[in-house]
C-alpha cells in the first residue's frame, strides 16, 4: 500500500527530516506522532505528493485522499457540491457519504453554515467518498472540544471498518494514536528521525 524510504528532507531551506523508512500494509493504520513543529505534516505531505523537497522513494499503491487540519472547504457551493465536485462522485453517493458522517440533512447547506466539527465531517465525507485505498489525516481532531473529537474518532473507526482504507495519521496526542493505529510511529530529533 505504502512504501516510503526517505534520506532527507527540507522545508523553508531548513532539513527537518532525516532517514525514515516504513511500510503500510492495506487496511492498517499508522499513526505518526511527535511534538508540534518536528516535521509530520512535512512527511504526511511527502506522502500525499505535495511536498516535493525530499530524497529518497515514496510508492503509494491506489488511490490517495487527505484529510488536512483546516477542512478546506468551497466556501461557496453547499456540502453535497463539496463532495460531488471534488470527490468525483454522484449526488447518491455523496448523499450517503454525508449521512454516514451524521449530515444527512445539511446537505444544501453552505460551510459557514456548519460548526467546526460539521465542517471536519463534511471534510471526512469528501475523502471517504473519493473511495481512497490510502487516507492521510494530518490533525484532523485539533481545536476540537473532548466530546466531539472522541465522535469525530468514533465516525474515523466505523469508516474504517465499512472501507477498509489504510490510513496514515498525523497526531501529537497520544490517546488519538492509541485508539485508531495498529502502530505508532514517533518522531523526534534535529532533524527528525523515528525512535523506538
């Protein structure tokens, strides 16, 4: 599903990444955890294609979507056109994807329309509609209060089990890598590398 073996990389002229290597077998999640500015966004992004200041291989196998921390969201066209547009699915299928994140009846509704937490379920729907092989969540529960991040992390499993997607998620809290990932994977160091 994912193989990535990684000599450097660098963001803003500066090395923050150093050797990392690992694997992800289809439906497994890894959780990627270290302290805020160490690089796991810059390594989520490698994976994801965005991030092209690296050495080294990174082969994804299938299909890619990703979950960023800002639901980055088309402040104009409403949650169904959200998915349909940019998911490149029918309006059936996004209908489902909204009601299978619990926003079944927001559909025509416009993201400043939405709370935080709608608009990250809104954002988790897009990707889980795109029917992905492979999803990447880079802090997906950040700025959420307790009880909607445990409901965000308790739709992320029920998806998982009904799509059977592999996933890599980006976390510096360790409740959230405990309770989603089959393995966690820490980063630490100048620049950073993986640590038992």
């Amino acid at each position: 599903m994912l193989t990535l073996n990684l000599t450097e990389a660098s963001y803003v002229g500066r090395q923050v990444l150093g050797p990392i290597s690992f694997g992800l077998a289809r439906a497994e999640v890894v959780a990627v955890c270290g302290p805020s500015g160490i690089g796991k966004s810059t390594l989520l992004r490698i994976i994801a294609g965005l991030h092209k200041n690296y050495s080294g291989t990174c082969d994804v196998g299938g299909k890619l979507a990703i979950v960023l921390q800002e639901p980055t969201l088309l402040p104009w066209r409403t949650a169904l056109q959200n998915i349909t547009l940019l998911a490149g699915c029918d309006e059936t299928q996004a209908q489902q994807a909204l009601t299978d994140v619990g926003l079944g009846d927001r559909g025509s509704a416009l993201p400043d329309e939405l709370s935080l937490g709608q608009q990250r379920r809104l954002a988790l729907a897009r990707a889980v509609a795109a029917k992905p092989d492979l999803l990447l969540m880079d802090e997906p529960f950040v700025s959420l209060d307790a009880a909607t991040a445990d409901e965000m992390m308790a739709l992320v499993e029920r998806l998982h089990a009904r799509h059977g997607f592999a996933a890599v998620l980006v976390t510096h809290a360790e409740n959230e890598a405990s309770r989603l990932a089959n393995r966690i994977l820490r980063l630490d160091g100048q620049p950073a590398r993986l640590v038992a």
